[in-house]
C-alpha cells in the first residue's frame, strides 16, 4: 500500500507524538523503579522517531528492528547527521529491551536505565529537527 505525501506526514507526526508519549511513559517508569519497564519504553520511545525519520525520507522499507538500525546507521550516522554516540545508545537501548523483555530471572537496575534518559531525548530531538528541516 502506498501512502499519499498528506498520508505520510500525518504518520510521521503521529510517530513523533508518539515517541514523546512514551517518553513521558519512561519517566513514570523510573518514578515507580520499574527499570525493565523503563528500558522497554525507552527503546520504543527512540524506535518510534526512527520509523518517523525513515518514512519522512522514503525508507518505508524497514519492517524490522534491524532493518531499522541498519538504515539509521547508513543513511544517518555514516552521513554525520545523527552522532554515532547517540547511534551506540540507541543500541544499547535495543539490547536491554530485549533482555529486559526476553530473558528469564533478568532484573534490570536503576545504573542501566539512568545513563540513557538524556541520549534518548537527544536521539529524539535530532530526529525531529532532522524531519522539520525538510
């Protein structure tokens, strides 16, 4: 299915809307010490403003989370346009999600998530100013 230019930006801006809800999702979290809560959040909170960007662009192709990862890194980090610390904390997000989600007897802790907080909005607000300068 192929998406109209007006269709696209409501979908970029719903996804960017996103991403800030859940960001509000993962400071509730850290409140209430819900680390492997917070890592899920925060990872989605950055997934979302990755989509965004990628669909803004044209890179409506990615369909998984390493699709996701991988075009951000070629067409964004390579191109300086998203600092690669930025990129490694998107990582990091990505593998404690998945370990916080997936992996039996796994307690995240207060040291993993809170080092994250400030990379997650930065990652997020270089992907809104990315797409507004379009």
């Amino acid at each position: 299915m192929s998406l109209t230019d007006d269709d696209r930006k409501e979908v970029v801006k719903y996804r960017l809307e996103r991403a800030n809800d859940t960001l509000l999702d993962v400071k509730l979290a850290v409140q209430n010490m819900r680390w492997n809560n917070a890592a899920n959040r925060l990872y989605y909170a950055c997934y979302y403003a990755a989509i965004a960007l990628l669909l803004n662009d044209g890179y409506a192709a990615a369909r998984t989370h390493n699709g996701v990862k991988t075009l951000l890194g070629l067409h964004y980090a390579k191109k300086g346009l998203i600092d690669e610390k930025l990129m490694k904390a998107y990582r990091r997000m990505f593998n404690l999600r998945q370990t916080g989600d997936y992996d039996d007897m796994v307690v995240l802790t207060e040291d993993d998530i809170l080092d994250l907080l400030e990379p997650a909005e930065k990652f997020i607000s270089t992907i809104e100013k990315l797409i507004n300068e379009k």
